[in-house]
C-alpha cells in the first residue's frame, strides 16, 4: 500500500462517517430543536475520526462489510464528542474554543451544551441498537459491540479517566498514576473502537484481544506523542487539548520521562502495536496508521 | 387487593430495587472511587422508585419473572438519577438541595456531579446489556428494552423535554407545548419503563402499546398534581421540583387550565390509564398505583 493509497482510504472513512453522522441527528423543526443545532455543531465541528476509522477498518480485516460497522463508527463518535462538550464546560477545562472554532457552550449556552452532550450519548446507544443494524449482523454482535461501549465510556472507562484526571490537578502523580488515567481517558475508547470494529464482523475472541491490544498502545504512544508535542510549545489535536501555558504545571510523560525516553517508548509502543496485527491479513493501513500517529507533527 | 397488600408489594419492589441498585456501582478502592461515591450517594438518596416499580409490575403482569425486570428497573433508574443530577447543576436549576439533602455537585463539587450523571447514562446501557440478561430473556427482549431506553432517554425524549422546559422558561407558552414538554420530559420515561416490563416479558405489541396508554396517562396526571399541589404551596416529588417562590412565573396546569378543570383532567387521565389495563390479567396493582399517585398529598 503507498502513501497515497493510505491517505485515500483515510479520506475516503472521514467522508462516509461525516455523511452518515449528520443523517443520524436530525433536523426537524422540533421544539427542542436547538439541542438538535448544538448536537450537529459539534459533531461536525472537525476532528480526525480516528476512532470510527479503527471501527471500520478492523470491520474490514476481520472479513465483514464496512456499511455494517458504520452506525458503531457514529455511535462511538457520538460519545467522543460528547465528552469534549462536557470537558469544555466551566466546571471542566473552560475552554471557549475546540478545534479554532467557539467550544458547544460559548456558541448555545451552558445548559444546551450539557443537554447536548448528555442527548449525544443518548444518541449513541439508540444508533448503536437499532434494529436494522440487527438484520444486517444479528443480535449476538449487535449487543457484545454496544456493550463494549457502554463499558469503555462509563466509570470505569473515560469517565474514569476524566476522575483520576481532576484528581491529579495541583498534585505530582507517579507514572502508574498517569497511564492509568490515559488508558482510561482516552484509552478506553480507542481500545473500544477497535474491538467493535471486529465485532460487528463476528471475529472471535483471539482477534478481538489483538485489536484491544494494539489500540492500547497507539493511544498510549498518541498521548505521549501529545506531550511531546506540547514540550515543543504546540497543542494536544487527540481532543483532549492541554494550554501551552499549562506545560508545566501539568503531569505528562514528558515531565516524568523526559524527551528521550518518552520518544523512545513512543518507537516501543508502535512496534508492538504493530506486531499485534500479525493475527490479520492485509493488515498494512492499520500499521500504516500506527506509525503516522506516532510520527505526526501537530 | 386491599390497601395494604397493595402497599406491602410496593415496599418490596421498593427494597428489591435499592439492593440491586448498590449491587451495580462498586465500591472497590480504585482511583476514580469519588465518582462511584457520587453515584451511590445520588442513586441512593431517597425517591419513589415509580419507573422501576412499572418495570416490574409490567413485567409480572405480562407472565414475567420480576429477577429478570431488575436490571433494566436498575437501568431505568440510573437514567433518572443522572437526569436529576444534571438538573441541579449550576447552569440548569442550581438546586442546593434534592430530597432535603445537599445535591450531588454541592456534595461533591460540580465537576465529580457532571461526571457521576454521565457516568450513570453509561451504566444504565451497560446494566441492561449484560450477558447475564441475554442468557435470562434472550438478544431479542434484551435489544427491544434497551433501545426503549435510548430512546426515551434522548434527544427526541427525556432530553429534548428538558431543552423545552428550558426555553418557555419567562415565557407565556401555550398548552400545546407544555404538554409536549411534559411528554417528553418526565414522560418519555414512564412510558419507557412500562414499555421496557412488558418488554422483558416477551409480550406482544398490543400488550406493549396498552402499557405505554397507561403510563403515558400516568405521568401527565402526575405533573398536573404536582402543579395543583404546588399551587397550594407544596413542592414536587417527582424528582423535578418548582420552588414554590416561582409559582406565579411558571407555566403549569392550573396556571392554563385554572384548578378546576386540571382537576378533573386528572380523574379523565386516571380513568383512561386504568381502562387500558383491561388486556392485563391481574391488573389491580397498577389500577391502585395510578389511582394513588393521582390523590397523593405530597
């Protein structure tokens, strides 16, 4: 596969799950119809998609239609934003912008962004159970994938994270800490996208954990790939942006490790990553994606 | 069914449903342990359990064993709880107290409260998904009652109820849209819950539709007594309440119809709910349960 082929697949997952997100909110003229507005701002606000392109693309390697992961690729969007809606408002980070462009609450209103959020996972669970899904790849995977991320976004998952990290704000955390709060964070959600995406194709349980394993550390060398990446004065782009102005205030793998070591745990992760994939075949946009994650420059 | 044969079973849906509920948070020392206590401290700070007590009844009435209804009782309550939450938060009704206790985010600061409601949203999908259920009532039953919840629990539901209530608010509305307001809001999840009993049962469409007439009926009578006793200075207790100081500048019921005509409107929606019970054997239960609930006191 060239590079060219790479970014075309690439581009080509970001187009149908852009398409297919819009159709699942509508646009009707509701009551409620700014909750509906505040729900397609933000969801269509931008962003890389890596979550829904890991649901697709492991859907695919693992044999199955790519039509069929695509309301868990939404689903799982779905909830990704809203946690970046909740995590803008006041009482989280307070940040008036996501992405360049005014954060949920500064555009709608503290109230509708919360509702906002909280109707996205809503959104989430009712896109991930319906019933046509259920015709295309039969109840057993309709319930292990949705399950998988009602697990993943919960306390034990982001939720989670988002706790440890509030937690640990002011306070020197020690590295079990820290990757506990990122494989969390945003871990959880990553590992969920890619053990869906074999779901929704029926894969057994040998691929399932590879996936697992392999997401598990992309979104680890991604993090510290952020805070790299922060060291050098730009933003985290994960979704989950720390303020330059905070670097050194803040815990990071960095702060911890420092530069050489975090780079060269980013180079162990992915390799690993990448080893996991031995259990599919055709298997290289999937290592292509771990090591452009891992070598990307903002 | 005498009076107390009626309120010994109510007690004991109440008891069965508070043990199950503690069940489904752990208490186990991780490091997000706050937000498992905020949960807990919100799940269990009182209520009257009525969404889960339909998912039981329902599902006995319908031939059902009720340990089967529990987790989705617990699911339905979890969405309640979280909604609540939210709703006191700051940037909605800023409620110091809920039940006469201090609300989870003065507990608990806001940011642990915004977390433990989504964190609630996650469990409910993840309690009603668990292989435990499949294994009870089947993919099938699971799904429909799991989806229910997704939906009433929405944008297009619970949520979108909230974003309308937000918006008249100062404003004179008509009846039109409060009762739209109030479907949604406090409805749409009444109606889930009879729905979701039924549901777990495996009972056909007429029986599911029947229950959803009945709590829908249910629920609106419940919101006009709430408003005929906030008139008389009381407070609500259906988990949304009015202050009685903003009375006069809220739209309700009596302040539309006046407290005659929201009284009888009462007794036609009680009627009617009672007479959809007939395709239910042993219905008197839920008879007593809509008549109760229209000449409560408090």
């Amino acid at each position: 596969m060239t590079v060219n082929e790479f970014n075309e697949r690439l581009d080509n997952y970001g187009k149908i799950v852009n398409d297919a997100l819009l159709k699942y909110i509508p646009s009707n003229d509701v009551r409620q119809k700014q909750v509906f507005e505040a729900m397609r701002y933000s969801v269509m606000a931008g962003g890389k998609r890596i979550r829904p392109v890991l649901v697709l693309e492991f859907c695919r390697v693992c044999g199955g239609d790519i039509e069929n992961a695509l309301p868990f690729a939404c689903a799982i969007e779905f909830v990704h934003t809203y946690s970046l809606i909740h995590d803008d408002l006041p009482c989280m980070d307070n940040a008036e912008l996501r992405r360049g462009k005014p954060s949920c609450h500064i555009k709608f209103g503290e109230a509708t962004a919360l509702l906002a959020g909280d109707a996205l996972l809503s959104l989430a669970f009712e896109t991930a159970l319906c019933n046509n899904n259920i015709d295309k790849i039969g109840y057993y995977n309709v319930i292990r994938a949705t399950g998988e991320l009602a697990k993943a976004s919960g306390a034990e998952g982001m939720v989670g994270g988002q706790v440890i990290d509030l937690d640990s704000v002011g306070k020197q955390i020690d590295l079990d800490t820290l990757e506990d709060m990122h494989k969390k964070k945003t871990g959880a959600m990553i590992i969920a996208a890619a053990k869906m995406g074999c779901m929704v194709a029926g894969a057994d349980g040998q691929k399932i954990n590879a996936a697992g394993e392999y997401a598990k550390r992309i979104g680890l060398a991604f993090q510290i790939v952020d805070d790299l990446l922060d060291t050098q004065g730009d933003t985290s782009t994960l979704g989950k942006p720390t303020g330059s102005d905070d670097v050194n205030n803040k815990n990071t793998y960095v702060s911890l490790l420092g530069i050489q070591k975090s780079k060269e745990m980013v180079e162990k992760l992915t390799d690993e990553a990448i080893d996991f994939l031995k259990v599919f075949d055709d298997n290289t946009f999937l290592a292509m994606l771990a090591e452009k994650l891992a070598k990307r420059d903002r």
